[in-house]
C-alpha cells in the first residue's frame, strides 16, 4: 500500500464525524464514471478514464468496480446513460465533466453526482460540484492579501460565462474588494476601459503639465529634473494596492498587457490571478512578473504526471487529477457507510486529503484549501 493511501486511510480513521470503526464494506463497491466517450471531448474523457484505472490501480481492492458510460457532452445522453447505470443498482456516481451536462440530472434523485465542473450556480440537489472553484480561489487569495496587510484590491472580471461564479466567490470567501470592474475582451474595449481604471490620460496629462511647468519655471536644476520626468511615462499615484485579473490564456495576457501600457507595473503592485494549472507560457512573460496565483499542490501534480505517463506513455489532462481524487474518496467513504447513505456524508461537515490537497465538504459543496505560488525570473515559487 503506498503513501497517499496510508495518508487517506489516517485521516479519514481520525474523523470520528467521518465514520463508525470496525465496519466493513461487505458488497462490491460499484461506482458510475460519466464522462465523453464519443464526440468532441472524448480525449478528455479518455483521460478522466485512464486516472481512474490508475486510482483502481493504487487502491488495490476486489471490492472495487467502475462501470463508465457516455456522456458525448450532451444533456440527453448524459441522462440516458445515468438511467442505465441507475438500472445496474448504482448510487454514486463520478461526472459529468461539463456543467451543461447537468441539465436533466435532477430527474435521477436516488442518485448523488460529483461533477467535475467548477461551476456552483443552478446545480440539481443532487449534484455536488467538485472542481476548482471561484471561492476556494478566492478563500487563498484572501489569506495572502491578509498576510501581506494589503488593503486596496481591484477586480477585474471579464463578460465571460463564468461572470457570475466570480461574483459568487467574491461574496462565499469574504475577500475584500476595493473596486470590481466587469470588462470587454475585444482588445479596443478592454484598452480604453483599462484606461479609465488606471486613469491613465489623467496621469500622462499629469506628467505633461509638471513638465511643462520646470520648463517655465525658474526652480533650479530644472533641466535634470525635465530629463528625469521625459524618463516617465505618467505621474500620479494609483489608487489600489493589487489587481486580481479573473482570466486565462491569451485574454490573461492581453489584460496584463494593456496594464503595462498603462504604466501600471507588477513591480509596484500586486499582479494576481486564478488558478493557471502551471501554465508553461507564464513562465516567459517576464514583464508580468512577479504573478502570483492559487493552484493545487504543484509537488502533488507533478508526481501524478510522471505516475500517470509511465503508466500510459502520455501526460494526463488537468481534470482527469480530479478524478483521480474522487475515486479514492468515494472508496473510503463507502468502506464506513452503505453507499445509498452516501450522500448524507457530503451534507455534514468533513474532510479529505487527497493528491490535489485537502477536501473540504459541506452542505452538498466541496471547497479545495489551495497552495499559493509566485512566478518570478521565470522560477515558480511556493508562498504557502
């Protein structure tokens, strides 16, 4: 038996909230696994499937049994193939992926999903959502704002489906704002607002008038203080100690970009995002850094990729870590409780440590406790 599973089996024997000792699972453990086989997804889903066989793998029970069934990332397949895992006499199910696929799943009340979506807002009862999510994002960005003492944050959210997930997360985790700015991704609309939040033409216009006025002054050595200001690109100060920037990829950049433009420098305040996944490109875009993001524990991460491409000779997706995860919950919980009654565990108070951190779970929710890094000189650094 390894590490991680003697970690498991530790923690979950010490919370007595958890479980009653010296009871044994005496029939087979059958899990459901919804995922896309087919479709556009379906390398995804192969993936979530291969983690899955590595958690089987690892736990090394005869009482363990995954029965996957196709999603095809549609809402009426994903209910067709939850009624025939129903009809098998299945309670628990790991899946979907995709919030969309959620739609018809309240139809299936003898049933308990954990979906790999991230996303909180109009899920079925029940569904428990056990991604990433934007409060447990935000409940680490909070504790590091705290431990800095930084008082004046802005945020910055663009018109994106997943608006309204920051917003809750904005308001579950308590963090103090100071301002919160919806903004355009078209890069026109999101450079003229990203003017208007840095009051930038102000500021350059502040620049231009101190200039203008050393030159018609007679304040002495006013030629080097006029080449120590042309050196400038503004003059003012701002009024927020540290950004949050709620995005991703190329509009992450795009946003940092028209920050830069600006002249507002992560050298003299806090750049901060959401959970990247170690997204490599970060590392080159010096300009952006010091960055600083929550994330799962990257030593855990990067354990599970070796594990995962020497078992199948390729690198697993970020979901499929999840997964991974699940499995090893579910199996534990099962051992303590008949799976029918599986479901009253996720409403009380509990937790779990798994491969991405600890669990926390509550009233039908899963919050992650996240590490925290800074990307800086092109090195990733953990804070906490």
């Amino acid at each position: 038996m390894n590490k991680f599973i003697k970690i498991i089996i530790l923690l979950l024997l010490s919370c007595s909230s958890f479980f009653f000792h010296n009871v044994k699972a005496e029939e087979k453990i059958k899990i459901g696994l919804l995922v896309p086989m087919s479709g556009p997804n379906k390398e995804l889903g192969q993936s979530i499937i291969q983690a899955v066989r590595l958690a089987v793998q690892d736990i090394n029970s005869d009482l363990l049994e995954i029965i996957p069934k196709d999603t095809a990332t549609k809402p009426n397949k994903t209910l067709k193939s939850a009624f025939e895992l129903k009809e098998m006499g299945i309670k628990i199910i790991i899946g979907p992926v995709f919030h969309k696929s959620l739609t018809y799943l309240d139809e299936m009340e003898d049933l308990t999903f954990l979906s790999l979506t991230n996303k909180t807002i109009d899920l079925p009862k029940n569904v428990i959502s056990a991604g990433i999510n934007s409060t447990s994002q935000l409940n680490t960005i909070k504790k590091f704002l705290e431990m800095k003492n930084i008082e004046k944050t802005i945020f910055l959210t663009p018109m994106q489906n997943y608006e309204f997930e920051v917003k809750r997360g904005i308001k579950n985790s308590k963090i103090k704002i100071y301002k919160n700015y919806v903004y355009n991704t078209e890069p026109t609309e999101l450079t003229n607002q990203i003017e208007e939040i840095t009051n930038y033409k102000i500021r350059k216009q502040n620049l231009d008038d101190e200039i203008y006025r050393i030159k018609n002054s007679n304040e002495p050595n006013k030629e080097k203080k006029i080449k120590r200001l042309e050196k400038r690109y503004t003059l003012g100060g701002l009024n927020f100690d540290a950004i949050i920037i709620a995005d991703f990829d190329q509009n992450f950049k795009s946003v940092s970009t028209s920050l830069l433009y600006t002249d507002v420098s992560p050298k003299n305040k806090y750049f901060i995002t959401l959970n990247q996944w170690f997204d490599k490109s970060l590392m080159n875009e010096t300009d952006i850094q010091p960055l600083y993001y929550p994330s799962i524990n990257k030593n855990n991460f990067d354990n599970y990729k070796n594990k995962f491409f020497n078992e199948f000779n390729e690198y697993p997706t970020h979901l499929s870590l999840l997964s991974y995860d699940l499995v090893g919950l579910v199996y534990y919980l099962s051992l303590k409780t008949n799976l029918s009654k599986l479901n009253k565990l996720f409403k009380k108070k509990n937790s779990f440590k798994g491969k991405i951190g600890i669990f926390d779970i509550k009233n039908n929710k899963i919050n992650h406790r996240l590490s925290f890094y800074k990307i800086e000189d092109k090195k990733i650094t953990e804070i906490f």
